[in-house]
C-alpha cells in the first residue's frame, strides 16, 4: 500500500513537472520527449521517467496528434493512495506530498466544474521570461528535491507502522525489493538501501549525509521553481507540499503553540510549557 502511495508521488510530481514544460515553457511532444530522456540518464532514472519519455513519442492515429494530449485530464484511482493517507493519519506520521497527489486526483475527476471556473477565474497576467533553459535544469532538480521529500515520508510511515504494530520491517530490505521490479523502481533506491543498511534506525531519510546533500544542492532551484509556478499560476501542489514539508521538518519551532493556545482557549484542551513540566489550562477571557 505505501510502494502505491509512493507512487502516487512520483506521478503527480512528474505530473506537475510536465505541466510546467509544457505550459510555462511550451515544449512541444518531441521535446518533452528529449528532456525526459535527459533526465533518465541521471539521478532521476527509474521506471516512470523512462515510460514518459516513450510516452510523449506516440502519435494518435486519428488526428496525427501527440497521443497524451488527446486523453481526457482526469486521473482514476483504485483507492491504494487514499488508504495509505488514510493509515498514516491514524499512525500520526505526515505524507503531505503523497496527500496532495490523492488530493490533486480528485480536482481532476471535478473536471465539469474546472471547465466552467476557467473563463470565470482569473489568474496572474505575469508571463515567464524566453530564456528558458535554466527552468528545464531547475525543474529537474525540483523534481529530484520533491522526490527525496516523497520516499522520506513513506520510508518513516513504515518505521512507524512498524514499531506501532511490532512489524519487524526492515526498510533496507523494502528498498532493494521496490529496487527489483516495482513501479517505483529506480536507480534512487539504491541509494535509499545503501541508507538505511548503514543507518536503519534512522528516522528520516532526509537525515542521511547523501540526501541531505543532494536536497542542499538543489534547494535555490527548487525554490525557484515554485516562485515561477505562483507567479504565473501553474499548480505544483505534490512539489510545494514537498518543499513545505522540507522547511517544516528543519524548523526547530513551528507556530503549534498558537493552535495550542487557541485550542486552549475555546475547549479548554490544555497545554505544555516550554519552561517547566506539567499540564496547564488558562483562563484566557480574564486575563
């Protein structure tokens, strides 16, 4: 269930890379084509980017188009990704990347409704500058980023399932058996075994010195990427979820005391104190 839930990531994150090719840049299918295949040479090798670079070479019979833009842009689900949602809630362990690819499925089925909010919705009036190799690069590395982001959050789902349920899972074991002949399989989860033989206690893969290099690397461009997409309106919601995600986990405090202290106020929830031990409850209208 989780390996689906990865994959659900990895597709609308590879998704949302072509979206961004094809709407911000204006590649054409043959390009798309050749900068996947680019991209399959290096770190981002696997299963997925090979299949779509073949993909955008096939051409409609009927209409001589680029097939994949003939198909209808509403993406079906057999329930693998919302269960693995649905498991890590109830286990407290945060996917938000893998939310949002289950959570950008559905916005797709709602297509009637996005076709009538189109003319009515306006958008940003900006529009990207020509030159625009250094967005094809950077869009590689937001992915790869993204991706990272992805697997650290399913690898610490199954940690966690596997303490909470007394599992036994080995995660360098998981790692080299997706290696083998999954969906998901790429050249990425050697590196992710590799990891996790030489730290299998560890509680995220974005801690591990190889990963955590690789997303220093490429963060300006990550960043870059999704300022271009908010500028000019293109939805990149598995790779914000995935930075969000990155900037949360290396936030040594997060704004939770405020919830705290608002769900204090009108439930009388109580909360801890950063100074002392304890439970405590305040009158918040007194004071």
């Amino acid at each position: 269930m989780v390996h689906n839930g990865i994959e659900y990531g990895d597709m609308q994150l590879i998704a949302e890379a072509y979206d961004l090719l094809k709407r911000a840049l204006h590649l054409e299918a043959n390009e798309l084509s050749q900068v996947f295949e680019n991209w399959n040479k290096g770190v981002l090798s696997s299963y997925l980017i090979e299949i779509t670079a073949q993909i955008f070479k096939v051409r409609d019979t009927l209409t001589g188009k680029p097939l994949v833009e003939m198909i209808l842009d509403e993406a079906a689900q057999k329930g693998t990704g919302k269960w693995t949602s649905q498991d890590a809630f109830d286990i407290g362990v945060p996917i938000p990347t893998i939310n949002a690819a289950v959570e950008a499925r559905l916005l797709s089925a709602i297509r009637a409704e996005r076709v009538a909010a189109a003319p009515i919705l306006s958008g940003p009036t900006f529009r990207l500058d020509k030159k625009r190799d250094w967005m094809i690069e950077a869009i590689g590395k937001a992915l790869y980023a993204s991706k990272i982001c992805s697997y650290a959050q399913g690898m610490a789902m199954l940690r966690v399932a596997s303490q909470s349920y007394d599992y036994g899972l080995n995660l360098s074991e998981i790692a080299r058996i997706w290696r083998g002949g999954c969906i998901i399989r790429a050249q990425f989860l050697n590196d992710v075994r590799q990891v996790f033989q030489e730290q299998p206690d560890l509680p995220n893969l974005m801690l591990a010195p190889f990963f955590r290099q690789a997303l220093f690397d490429a963060q300006d461009a990550w960043r870059k990427v999704i300022r271009t997409a908010v500028a000019i309106g293109i939805p990149l919601p598995a790779m914000s979820a995935s930075l969000a995600y990155y900037d949360a986990y290396r936030s040594e405090r997060l704004p939770a005391n405020l919830t705290q202290a608002q769900r204090d106020y009108f439930g009388a929830h109580t909360y801890q104190r950063i100074d002392q031990p304890g439970i405590f409850h305040t009158e918040w209208q007194s004071k």
